[in-house]
C-alpha cells in the first residue's frame, strides 16, 4: 500500500508541474506566456526530478506505466504488482491534471485556442501521420527505458550488506536529464509522451473538466502515446535482456 501511495504522489506531482509548465506557457494572459520549447523541456524534466525524489525511496518512482511493463519485462519488477501501478499511476495523472485545471482555470477561460487548451492535458502531434507519430513514441520511449534500466544509484558495503544511496532506486537527477535530453531531441514530433498515464489519464478529464472554448479531446490520437510507449518500453527491455545475454 505504501508503494501504490508513492507512485500516486508521485505521479501527481509529474503531472502537476509537467502540465503545468505547458499551461504557463501555451495559455493566455499568463507570466510565462511564449516561453518556448526549451522551457517546457525542462519544466518536464524537473518535474520528473521532483517525481523521483517523492517516490523512489518508497515505489522505486515508476510514475509511469511504460516503464512498469519495460522493468516488469526485463525481469526487474513482479508481473503480479504491475496492474496495481498502473492503477495508481493512471489516478495520479488525472489527479494531477486537475489541479493544473484549478490552478489556471482563469487562464484556460480567457485562452480561445481550444488545441492550446488541450496541450496543457495531453499531447497532439505537429504534424498528423499516425505511422511517424506512433514510431515517435516508440522511439522516444525505448531510449526512457533502455537508459532507466542501466541508472542504477550508488552503493556501498556495510558488514557484509550492500545499503543503497541517492534519492532513489532509478536515481532522480540522471531520470530528469534523461526526460529533458527526450524533450529536447525527439519531442518535436509527437511532444513526447513517453507515457501512458501523462496522456490518458489528463486527457480523460479535458473530456469531463468544463471550459470555455473547449475543443475536441482527439480520442481518435489517443491510441499513439498510449501504444508507442508501451513497444517502445517492451523492446527497450528486450534488447537490455539480448545484450545482457550477449556481453554479460
């Protein structure tokens, strides 16, 4: 119980501040107005960073269900404990998009663009290919979950028993870099998802939050930055697994 109360938390507080950092940007009237890419880049990496550092100690900071089946598939988290997370991890998001709602309610209402509104929930691509867009996300996240399972945080040996150091067991600052380097090189396709609950879970209360301006929820996208990060997780964890086996 403990572990599915972090990955709440944490998973929240990702959303919170990751939404967020886009709705400073995209809506209207606000201090951060047209802050750019690099801003949101590096709000999301930040947020990431806060993510970890709440939950890592207790969950090992998941706070995102790619990256369960990625650990789960590579024989680093129990398969049984994998639909509990995602649970949790799905309520978070929504959670956490909420309070971004909240937050910026004057804002959303005084922003006309419906597709900016929609951003500070889920993303949408720049350019509409599915194809692309789904290899995108592929992409995108087999690099999260290749990387993740090389993080492995500091130790040292006390009477004979290995004691872990750091802010968790994926370590936060190398996951927040990794998320920005992501935000930085591949986002500009997709906005990188990179993670089923950050997309799903706000996208379902754009659906049921009310606005002014509010355009559609493009549930007909919804599938991409749901199905590409998870192949994207599931293959980052197969080729970890094949070149385990190859070089040890």
């Amino acid at each position: 119980m403990n572990e599915l109360i972090a990955e709440f938390i944490g998973t929240f507080l990702l959303i919170l501040l990751g939404n967020g950092v886009v709705a400073n940007v995209v809506l209207k009237d606000t201090k951060g107005h047209n802050g750019g890419w690099i801003v949101i880049s590096l709000g999301w990496g930040l947020a990431v960073f806060v993510g970890v550092t709440v939950a890592g100690p207790v969950s090992g900071a998941h706070i995102n269900p790619a990256v369960t089946l990625g650990l789960a598939a590579a024989g680093k988290f129990a398969w049984a404990r994998v639909l509990p997370f995602i649970a949790v991890q799905m309520a978070g998001a929504a959670a956490g998009a909420l309070m971004v709602w909240l937050f910026y309610r004057h804002h959303f209402n005084r922003t006309e663009n419906a597709l900016s509104q929609l951003a500070c929930f889920s993303t949408t691509p720049a350019i509409r290919k599915p194809l692309n867009n789904f290899l995108s996300e592929v992409t995108g996240t087999f690099v999260l979950v290749f990387v993740i399972l090389y993080i492995s945080g500091p130790t040292i040996a006390l009477e004979s028993q290995e004691v872990k150091l750091g802010l968790g067991t994926l370590g936060a600052l190398p996951v927040a870099l990794l998320v920005t380097a992501i935000g930085l090189s591949l986002g500009g396709t997709t906005g990188y998802a990179i993670n089923p609950a950050r997309d799903l879970g706000p996208r379902i209360m754009h659906t049921i939050l009310p606005m002014e301006h509010k355009g559609s929820s493009d549930w007909n996208y919804s599938w991409i930055p749901v199905a590409g990060p998870i192949t994207g997780a599931l293959t980052g964890a197969l080729l970890y697994l094949l070149h385990n086996l190859l070089f040890g």
